[in-house]
C-alpha cells in the first residue's frame, strides 16, 4: 500500500512540474526561459552544475534501488499458526516448507521439490515448483499435493487460507542422452 501511495505522489510531483514548464514556454513563447540575471548567476557560481549533477545522480541512484527491491523476493520469514490476528503463535516459515517439500518429495515420479513461502502473515500463499520425470501422472501429482499434502499443512497449521501455486517441470531423455526441461 505505502509503494503505491509513494508511486502516486512521486507521479503528481513530475506531472505538476512537466505541466509547470509546458505552461512557462506556451506563456513565454518569443522569450528566453532563462533570463539574463539568471545566466549571470550560473556563471558566478561555479559550483551550481556540479551540484545539480550531483543532485541529479543522488535521485537516479535512489530511484535505481528503488526498482531494484521492486524485484526482490518477498519471502515469508516467520508464519501463524491459528487466526493470525488472534495473536496466534508463529514460527519459522522453513519449518512449514520442509514439511511440504518432504510430503511432495515422497510422491512417486518427483525429482526435486522447490515450495517457497510468500505473502504476509494475514494471507500466506505457498508455491510448489516440482521437478518430476517425464512419465509421471501430473493429474495425480497435482491432486496429491493439492488434496494430501497442502490439506494435511493447513491443518496442521491451523490455516484453512493458506493457497498455493504449483509449477510442474518436467525432466525427459534426449535423444542424444543429456537432460533437457521442457
């Protein structure tokens, strides 16, 4: 919530300001936006285009970390048991993944089993991304994991809202004998 608030006054700003100059140079058409006075100033001051250069990369370098935890995973660290408003008690989201990815892995024709956590302690969400063989029955995988094993975490858990995503990958023989995902 407070990313899109931020997104939204940052918007407003640029778009008063780009609003700002367009009017100046519609108002000010067959003269200088920069007067004498002000070129004068520039000139005396030499410090002023280091400073807005370094104003400038101060803000590229903010917006640039900025779109870079845009990116970051949001993993769940620490999960609810119970009603998580209820001040129920928590406790630490790996415990809950290994159970799945235990449960998942002992499942005929699965290779590799990789759940994460995601969310927030209010509305957890699990992703499954399972490694299987390329014979395996993906139907009677899904509704193993999806009717066994997520049931039997929501209850343990205590979580009858905690969904879930499962990604199926499939691993087959070339035919020149490497393995290639499909």
């Amino acid at each position: 919530m407070f990313n899109r608030v931020w997104l939204a006054l940052t918007g407003l700003v640029l778009l008063g300001g780009g609003g700002a100059t367009l009017a100046a140079g519609l108002v000010r058409a067959g003269r200088p936006l920069v007067t004498a006075a002000t070129s004068r100033w520039v000139a005396a001051h030499p410090w002023f285009w280091p400073a807005v250069a370094g104003g400038s990369l101060a803000v590229a370098m903010l917006g640039s970390v900025w779109l870079a935890a845009q990116w970051r995973c949001r993993t769940l660290r620490r999960l609810a048991m119970g009603d998580a408003r209820a001040g129920a008690t928590r406790l630490a989201a790996r415990v809950a993944i290994r159970a799945i990815a235990a449960d998942v892995t002992s499942y005929p024709g699965v290779r590799r089993v990789r759940p994460r956590l995601s969310g927030s302690a209010r509305r957890p969400a699990m992703r499954v991304r399972v490694m299987c063989d390329a014979d395996a029955d993906l139907g009677e995988l899904a509704w193993r994991i999806r009717d066994d094993a997520m049931t039997r975490l929501r209850t343990t858990l205590g979580r009858a809202d905690l969904g879930g995503v499962i990604d199926f990958r499939v691993k087959r023989d070339d035919l020149d004998g490497g393995r290639r995902v499909l």
